[in-house]
C-alpha cells in the first residue's frame, strides 16, 4: 500500500513539475520582482536603488556583483540578531560552511528559503520514482550522512551545517526509516562518528544512501571492514539507490561498483548552504535540471568575460549550450549579485538541465589551455573504463618548466585498484584528456607542454590530508585542480 501511494504522489507530483519547468522564464522573471519587491525596504535595498528596478536591464545596473567577503560586514550583523539588512527578517538558520582552506562562513537561510531544499530533495525522488517504477528503498532503512543536527543558538538563531540542519525537517512518516540516530549523529569527531554510524547501520536493512560522494566512499570502507563481506551487495541484498552530491559521480562510478558489488541507481544534486540550485532528473543522467521556482534568481558570467572590471551579466534567456558560465545567485535569504564559486555549463535549454564544470579557484590555465573539473573527472572516468584501474581520490596542479624537464600537469592519484601498466594508464589518460580539452592537445602534440605525469598516492593519504586541515567529513570537498603545489606537498609528506 505504502508504494502505491508513493507512485502515484510521484506521478501527479511529476506532471505538476514538468508543467513549471516549461515555463522556466516565466518563473524566473516572477522570481527577479519578488526579490526586490520583499527586499526593497532592506538597508541592502535601500542602499542599492531597489525600488527603481523595473526590468532586468536596470536590476544589473542596481546591484552590485558581490562575494561572501564583500558581504562579511552585513552578515556579522545579521549574526548579531539585526534584522531588515538583507532580508526583511531575521533569517531562521546559519548555516556554517567553508571552503577547503579558508574560516568558516555563515550563510543566512530564511524562512522563505528553508523550505525549497526539501521540496527540491523530494522532488528528485519523485522524478526517480515516476520514471523506473523502483521505490522499494521506501520499506528499508535509509542514510544520509551528515554534520551534526545538535545546533548552536545564537543572538535567536540556530546555527549549523545545511546538512544537520535538513536533519530538523525530515518528514514525521520517514523518521523511522532513517539511521543513524540523533546520539551518533551529533559527535563531533569524524572517525569516531563514522565508527558509530557503521554499528548502527551494519546488521540493518539498508536500501537509500545519501551524502558528499567521497564521504560516501569512506563510509562503506568502514562497514565493509566491519562486516568482513567483499562487497555491501553481501551486506545488503536490498540496496537500491544513492543520493549523492558536492562532486561529480563519473571519477567515482568504478570505485562504488567496487564496494557495492554490481551498478545501482544513482541522483546527483547541487545543493548549497546558498540555496538548492539543481537534481537529476532523468535516468540516466542527462544533466541536472535547474531549479527555476524556488526563490533564486539566476545569472550567468561567461568565463571569457570573468575578471573582467564589469562583466557583462546575463539571464537564463540568454544562455548557450555548451559555455562556461560563473554562476550568480539572488536569493530569498537576501544574498544579491553573490558569486557562489561554482561554474557550470548548459547540456540543454528545454528542460534547463547543466553540469557543475568545477570551481572558479580550481579554474586552471597555466599555459592557456583552461582546464575545468568537469574535464578531468571525464579523462579519469575514461581511463579507468579502458584499463581497469579503480581510483580513490585525485588531485593535479601544472608544473612549470625547469632545467630537466617540460612544462606538464602532474597527477596525484590514489589508487583502490592500480593499473597493471602505469605508462599505459598515463598515455591513456593523456589520450582522454586531449578529447576533453582541444587547447591542452594542441599544447601536447606541439610540444610545449609533456604529457601528463602520474604519482601515485599511498592509500588513504588523501583522508588524511583532509583531516590534517580540519576538513574531514560531512560537507567538505577534496581540491580537484590548484594553480600550485600546496596540497600536493601535503599528500607527499611522509
């Protein structure tokens, strides 16, 4: 009974979606106006001409491009219980973030904008439900690891990360279903709560996974050593789906093949503590749908135009298919013109689907050939298809020309299953990396640059690295792509 009420929620709620979707614009001009209507009366709005926005071209000359930095000031206030700075009200969460090496930052959620990262979670599993017919995992126990749901108070606001803080508003009929408990999940240490979440969950009937991707991977390490199995198909013969996020999937497939035993399904989000931008849609993946009605107003920065003075802003009309586009965010939390870090790229106009390309940091162009993330998670998934090989984690940064040797990208790799040919790996990486990247093979087969350079990383490095810098666990990523070599010298020690 539970899964036909389940399908047929899913389906209704499908075709209610689909209906918005088709009028993506629509909704995000509506967007655009309720923003600057509800805030106009802000200090932030006042300060900034909000009532004279009438139109899309006077809302770029009105606001301002922005950062987390160029915010700070504001937001401490907000911090301080100071309502009507960004947001008419005081906002009902913090959510605490940060990035692989800077403080912790403080995001204001409102709460207009709270309710949109359930509704988004949700309707990705609608869409999930309504296309294969699967919601099996709805009568088993599901996981979603996280950081700590026991929240700070502070100045009237409760503080946390977005993850601990969702774990406030799990719907009432799905409590029972989700582990680990409160207890476990509130410890602060990482390791220690690993080691509780898998007693928790290693004799239970778990079917629904969800969490950062390569936290994920840790996870099911650990139970696997727990229960001496060769693989969590053996553990759990119920296991259906994960729900992942924070970095692409593709570097990661062969590795959770791997420890699960066999492919199963598999819903890739983008969520940020600044709002739930995107889901999957669709099996399999075809890109993540944009999230059009749900309190953001986006807009794009060509990456050719980034770093710019004043870089020419658009809208979602606007967009092209197969451009990298810094990312914009306007939200119901008041962050206005707030560059969120991130770069994506459009796979489709009808629905608005897009690919995260990686982070603006992580942008590399030593040698003009600008490499995102996106490309060399794609090289890496390739190789490890073509030569068995399964990797853990990596890490690559150029290295520039010496008195010994060329100019090339090195690859710091951690191996679950290396390769039985190391020079094969790198020609074949090398290889995928030139179908990825026209700009990098030019650069390759003229000579300028060498080919890429693999190092292989002792197993396990890469967590430990991480929690050397204080970012192991719940919402922290692993650097893809740096301009130097400081994490690089990090896995090497020792």
């Amino acid at each position: 009974m539970k899964k036909l009420i389940i399908k047929n929620i899913a389906r209704l709620s499908v075709k209610k979606l689909k209906k918005q979707t088709a009028r993506a614009l629509h909704y995000q001009e509506k967007t655009m106006h309720y923003l600057i209507k509800k805030a106009a009366g802000t200090e932030y709005g006042k300060q900034h001409g909000f009532d004279k926005i009438t139109d899309y071209f006077s809302f770029v000359n009105q606001v301002p491009l922005t950062d987390y930095h160029t915010l700070e000031p504001l937001i401490q206030r907000v911090r301080q219980g100071q309502d009507n700075i960004l947001w008419p009200c005081k906002p009902a969460h913090m959510g605490k973030t940060s990035g692989t090496t800077g403080d912790f930052k403080y995001i204001p959620i409102s709460k207009e904008a709270m309710p949109h990262h359930i509704k988004a979670s949700r309707n990705s599993i609608f869409y999930y439900v309504n296309q294969t017919g699967k919601c099996d995992f709805i009568n088993g126990k599901m996981i979603l690891l996280q950081g700590s749901p026991a929240l700070e108070n502070i100045n009237g606001i409760t503080t946390g990360r977005l993850s601990g803080i969702v774990a406030h508003y799990v719907p009432r009929y799905l409590k029972t279903n989700f582990l680990p408990t409160y207890a476990t999940n509130s410890i602060a240490d990482w390791t220690l709560k690993i080691k509780g979440i898998v007693n928790e969950t290693v004799d239970a009937d778990m079917r629904l996974f969800g969490g950062i991707t390569s936290w994920m991977s840790n996870y099911m390490e650990e139970l696997l050593k727990k229960s001496g199995a060769q693989n969590l198909s053996q553990v759990y013969p119920n296991i259906q789906l994960m729900v992942l996020a924070g970095t692409s999937y593709e570097p990661y497939r062969k590795k959770f093949e791997f420890l699960i035993g066999k492919s199963i399904d598999v819903i890739e989000a983008y969520s940020a503590t600044e709002g739930f931008i995107a889901y999957q849609d669709h099996q399999p993946s075809m890109g993540l749908l944009l999230n059009t009605n749900a309190g953001i107003f986006y807009e794009f920065i060509d990456m050719n135009e980034f770093g710019k003075e004043n870089p020419k802003r658009i809208w979602l009309r606007d967009v092209e298919l197969e451009k990298n586009y810094a990312l914009v965010l306007n939200t119901n939390s008041g962050l206005f013109g707030y560059k969120l870090g991130d770069t994506v790229r459009f796979v489709s106009k009808d629905p608005y689907r897009i690919v995260i390309t990686g982070r603006i940091k992580e942008y590399v162009s030593a040698f003009g050939e600008q490499v995102y993330t996106h490309q060399t998670d794609n090289a890496l998934a390739g190789t490890m298809q073509e030569t068995g090989a399964v990797v853990n984690e990596y890490h690559i940064y150029p290295v520039l020309k010496s008195t010994t040797e060329k100019s090339h990208y090195n690859w710091y790799i951690e191996f679950e299953k290396p390769p039985h040919d190391f020079m094969e790996f790198e020609s074949v990486l090398d290889k995928n990396m030139h179908a990825q990247n026209i700009y990098y093979r030019d650069l390759v087969i003229t000579h300028v640059i060498d080919r890429a350079h693999v190092i292989p990383v002792k197993k396990g490095r890469f967590y430990d690295v991480m929690e050397k810098l204080g970012k192991k666990g719940e919402q922290n990523k692993v650097p893809r792509l740096a301009h130097d070599d400081w994490f690089a010298k990090l896995l090497l020690e020792h």
